[in-house]
C-alpha cells in the first residue's frame, strides 16, 4: 500500500483501490466520478473528454494531498 496524504492506493488481484480516510471524500469522489459517467452516457463525450475531466480530477486529489502534507508538515516543525 502506498500513501500520498488522505490517500492510498492499494494493489488487491492486480486492480487499483483508492480508499479514502472519511466519508466526505468518499462522497465527493462517488459524486465526482458518477457526473463523469453519466455525462458520459448522457452527452456521448468521446474519449478524450472523460480523459480531460479524468486529468481535471486527479488534479484536485494532487492539490489536495500537497495541501494536506503541508499541513502535516508544518504540525510535525511545531
């Protein structure tokens, strides 16, 4: 398992998990990705559009965890 702040990716029968730590990010993750689906189905985004808003979401996990390391970081100089 490996770690990045509030996430971590755990490798079960050669899929990725991503488990988060409470239920707000596992809410906003679901929602996040279900819009995506369904905008998907619903509007016919090709490929390249679900990878965009893909890239555009992993993105805000990134900010997200270097937000969260600093935090952690500057707690732990305290």
């Amino acid at each position: 398992m490996v770690t990045y702040g509030i996430l971590n990716y755990q490798i079960k029968r050669g899929t990725n998990m991503i488990i988060v730590n409470d239920i707000q990010d596992a809410t906003t993750m679901k929602n996040k990705l279900g819009s995506l689906l369904r905008r998907s189905r619903d509007f016919g985004l090709s490929k390249s559009d679900i990878q965009v808003e893909l890239d555009m979401i992993i993105e805000d996990l990134i900010k997200n965890v270097n937000r969260i390391d600093q935090e952690m970081s500057e707690n732990e100089e305290v």
